[in-house]
C-alpha cells in the first residue's frame, strides 16, 4: 500500500481536509510532503519503504519551515508581558 501513488495523493486530499477543518498552517506541510511523495511514486521512481517515509518527512520539514517564514507569525501578532498584574 506504500507503493501506490494513489494512496500518497488520497493522504495529502485528506491533509488538506484537516487544514481547512484546524487553520494554522499544521497540516498543509505534510499535505506537501504526502502530494510529493505521491508525485514521486507516479513518475516512476520506486524506492524502499523507508526511503519513501524519508522524502516525506524532509519535503514536509521544508514546506513547514516555508511556511512558516511566508505566513506565520508577524512581529507584533503576539502580545508579550513584561509584567504580571499580580506584582503591584
């Protein structure tokens, strides 16, 4: 089942599901990784199982860490304390 590219593709769809289901851009990193992998498969280029898990989970580190540079968090989005109101 690790072999056939229908199922990669299946996997990045559901992803892709999930992300739009709980935004915040948790998902859409290994929606790529599994459309890559699924690509890769339908290309032609059969490799072992754990070679395939490798691709996905490097292909999924790099959109994450893409998107995250791209879309995540902007300077002044989050509100930091100096000081708690508890001190006074």
């Amino acid at each position: 089942m690790i072999y056939l590219w229908w199922a990669w593709m299946a996997a990045a769809v559901l992803l892709l599901v999930l992300e739009m289901l709980a935004p915040g851009f948790i998902f859409l990193g290994f929606a790529v990784g599994a459309a890559a992998v699924g690509l890769w498969l339908l290309a032609g280029y059969a490799v072992a199982w754990p070679w395939l898990l490798l691709v996905f989970a490097m292909v999924s580190l790099v959109a994450w860490i893409v998107l995250r540079q791209l879309v995540g968090v902007r300077k002044g989005q989050v509100k930091l304390w100096d000081r708690d109101i508890n001190e006074d």
